[in-house]
C-alpha cells in the first residue's frame, strides 16, 4: 500500500493493509523472543548474592574459608571471587546426604567388585 493520501472509500482495504502488517510484525516478534528464550544465560552471582542465595544463608566469612579451601566452585577475577548459578546447584545438590540403605548397597558393591578382581 504505497498511497498516502487514504480516502474514505479506501479505508476498509488500508485497515486490512494494516492489520496484516500488525499480524506479519506480531509474528516476526514472536519469533525473535521464541530465539531468545531456547538461549541459556548464565547467571553470575557476587559473594552478597550467594549468602543470599543459599537457603542456609552463610555469613561472608564462611564463604571466604570455603573457598580458601576449595570446597564451593568459584571464579576469581583479579581480586573478586565469582560464583555461577548452575554451579553452586550442582554443588548443593551434590552436598546430599545418603542413606544407611544408599551407603550399604554401595559397600555391597564395593565388595562384590574387590572379590571379582
């Protein structure tokens, strides 16, 4: 629709005009954000952030020790320590405590595997 000066006998075909470019930009952003949102960001947090974000909330100093001894995952960058989301999920969800009947079946195995070889 290249016309510029509309008249009224024209205007129920610019409104078509015009609601099928509102449809065709409508699906092209859709588009867009369906692109964006398969694309995953990492999520960086600062030691504040981390206190905040595990449930035991652990004072800063604690944080520092951990790190000091290498037991929490973490990025220094100069002299600022980085941690990543989906690291410290990790490492809380590998932080879990077994059971008595996890801990027996892996001895059993253990033995098993000791008296094969």
């Amino acid at each position: 629709m290249s016309e510029k000066n509309i008249t009224f006998e024209d205007f129920p075909k610019a409104m078509s005009w015009m609601m099928d470019k509102l449809n065709e930009l409508d699906s092209k952003i859709d588009g867009l954000n369906n692109q964006n949102s398969n694309v995953i960001t990492e999520q960086w947090m600062n030691l504040k952030e981390l206190c905040e974000y595990i449930p035991s909330h652990p004072a800063e100093q604690t944080v520092y020790g951990w790190t000091s001894c290498h037991q929490i995952p973490f990025h220094k960058r100069g002299k600022r320590i980085m941690f990543l989301k989906s690291e410290i999920d990790e490492w809380l969800h590998a932080g879990k405590i077994k059971s008595e009947k996890d801990l027996e079946n892996e001895a059993s195995q253990f033995i098993r595997s000791k008296r094969n070889t």
